[in-house]
C-alpha cells in the first residue's frame, strides 16, 4: 500500500492511501503478483479457459456490474476486482496465505 499525506492550509492532514495492487492503475504488477500466488501454469493454462472468472473476465465483469471475481489455482483463492480496478484477496478462501498476499500488495478481506 502506498501512503499521500497531504496538509490543507487549515493543518489537517488528510491521508490517501492506495493499494497498488489495481488492474486499471498497475495491471502488470498484478498479474505478476496473480502469477507468484497462483504459478505460472495457472496463468497460461487456465487463465485463458476461465472466461468470466480470468483476470480479463473479473475486470468486465467489475467495469460492468461493480464487482468481478478471479478463481486461482484449481478454485480455492479468490480475488474480488472492484470497480475502480482494486483487487482484494478474500481470506474466507485462502488456504492460509493471506499473509503472503498481503506482502505482495493485496488488499486481504
């Protein structure tokens, strides 16, 4: 996550944060973010089958309806894209690498 603080001429600092795990603001480092949690395999094999539930799809989906969801390897993860492009790791289907989601920049619900 990425921090802009900023002070108003009243002095109140007002905080933004970012995740930089977005797919309209940051799409590479995503994927490659997708790739270390999910493999490679999971990336050239599957991605492409997935259709609603591949990154592409997920990001339709968002654009389109406010909210899409990627499926990582073999189902068991997933990662709601929102809207604006952020995409969160939901821990409910984490298998226990939330924490390793969170060092790669993942916003984790």
């Amino acid at each position: 996550m990425t921090e802009r603080r900023e002070t108003r001429p009243d002095g109140v600092v007002e905080l933004e944060q970012h995740y930089k795990m977005n797919l309209l603001t940051n799409r590479e480092a995503v994927i490659e973010a997708l790739i270390v949690m999910e493999g490679r395999d999971w990336y050239e094999k599957f991605q492409p089958k997935w259709r609603e539930h591949s990154i592409e799809g997920a990001l339709e989906n968002a654009l389109n309806d406010g909210v899409g969801v990627i499926y990582g390897s073999g189902g068991s993860h997933r990662y709601v894209v929102e809207q604006d492009g952020r995409v969160i790791y939901l821990k409910d289907f984490g298998s226990g690498q939330a924490d390793k989601a969170g060092q790669l920049g993942f916003e984790c619900n």
